[in-house]
C-alpha cells in the first residue's frame, strides 16, 4: 500500500487560526478545521505537489503555487477557484526538474510576490496580472528563496552560489548585491548556500538566512550606511 500524500506547506487562515490550508505532494489542498479535527474541503487544480499558500484578508482569497509552475486565486468564502496563470518562465530558462514556486503577500494585501528558480515577480491578485519581473539572466544560478522586508519595500533573494540580492519592491530594481564571502567563512564558503530567508518582523533592513549546513546568519546594511543603498 502506498503511503498517504505528504503535507508539503502549510498557511495559517488569519481570519481563524483554527482553520488551516495544507498544500499536499498529490497536488491538493486541504481546508483543515483543527479543533473539529475536520476537513472541511479539498481543492484541486494543480497537477505537481503544492509548494506555496498565501491569505489575503482584504481580499478573501488563498493563492497557491506549484511546482507545476501554475498559481491559483481561490475564493476563501466558498473555496471556489476564481483564476489561475501559468507562470511566465522565460524562454530558455526552465529548469531541468520542476522548480518550487513560493508566493507571499505585499503588506497592502493586493499584490504578491512570486518565486521560481528563474525569476521574481510581482502580481496584482485580482486580474492575476504581472506587473513587475525580474529574470535571472546568464550572471547569477538558480533562485534557492526570496521574501519581502517586514514593510514590504525591499525584497531579499538567495542563489545557489550563495549570492544575496536586494530589490526595491515597488520595481524590482537592484539596490545590492552581497558576495558569499561577506557572510560565510572561507572554510565552507564552497560548501554551504542560503535555502531560506525571513525578513525580522521590525527592522525592514535586517533578515537572517537558513543555510544548507544548519547554520543562520543575521544580516544588516553597514552601521555608517543604515540601509540597503543603491548601486553605483
């Protein structure tokens, strides 16, 4: 007998924190009532594992993302799909293996941000509409993560060089680039890469990375600099 789908994300309702959206590795995702132990609908749309869940209150939908590289707006009020879009890989770019999409709402509740190995970008959550992209071109490998800052106005992306990049939010504009060796010891500097980031939830200019040998880094602009500047 094969063993039961396996949870691969999950996103906490912020409306009710007993009700939880579970992304699943057969392509579905469950609406989780935790005190009746109860679930409570099942939505299918994706056709690879889900990778991404995000909740906008103002707006009352769950966008998921996949590996599929599809992102789907569902209506939190009935659990109703509303839209979905392919992702927009650039010619020439799709990675070889399927990539893990993660998406995350801007702090105004009506835009996301969206992650693939291949690109950043932004989307407007009702017209499901890109407006802003970056494209990881021939300079810089794989995308491991990116998040916003705690106010939304920057966003730090990790690549599998270990290479950190800041972005202006509003257009995706490179502000800096940090070189693994400013962070790592020369030691493992080869070795070890950032697979995650979390933006510190008061100070929009500092953010840790979860790295591949178990460490965490907490980052910050130079005391004289104060934050992230743009590049000359």
């Amino acid at each position: 007998m094969p063993p039961p789908p396996a949870a691969t994300c999950i996103a906490f309702y912020p409306q009710d924190n007993n009700i939880i959206a579970i992304g699943m590795d057969d392509s579905s995702i469950l609406i989780y009532h935790v005190r009746t132990d109860e679930v409570i609908d099942k939505l299918k749309g994706h056709s690879k594992r889900v990778t991404g869940l995000a909740f906008s209150t103002n707006l009352n939908v769950l966008v998921s993302s996949g590996a599929d590289a599809q992102i789907i707006v569902w209506n939190t009020l009935g659990w109703e799909r509303k839209k979905s879009k392919m992702l927009q890989i650039p010619i020439g770019k799709s990675p070889l293996a399927p990539s893990d999409t993660c998406v995350q709402f801007h702090q105004n509740q009506k835009h996301f941000l969206s992650v693939h190995a291949t690109h950043l970008a932004i989307y407007e959550t009702t017209e499901l509409k890109c407006v802003k992209q970056w494209v990881n071109g021939d300079i810089f490998p794989r995308i491991s993560h990116a998040t916003f800052s705690c106010d939304s106005q920057l966003v730090y992306a990790s690549f599998v060089d270990g290479t950190v990049l800041i972005f202006n939010a509003s257009n995706l504009h490179l502000l800096c680039e940090i070189n693994p060796a400013a962070y790592l010891p020369s030691d493992i500097s080869s070795k070890a890469y950032p697979v995650a980031i979390a933006a510190h939830p008061q100070e929009p200019n500092q953010f840790a990375l979860g790295l591949t040998d178990g460490g965490v880094v907490v980052i910050e602009p130079l005391e004289s600099a104060g934050k992230w500047g743009e590049l000359n």
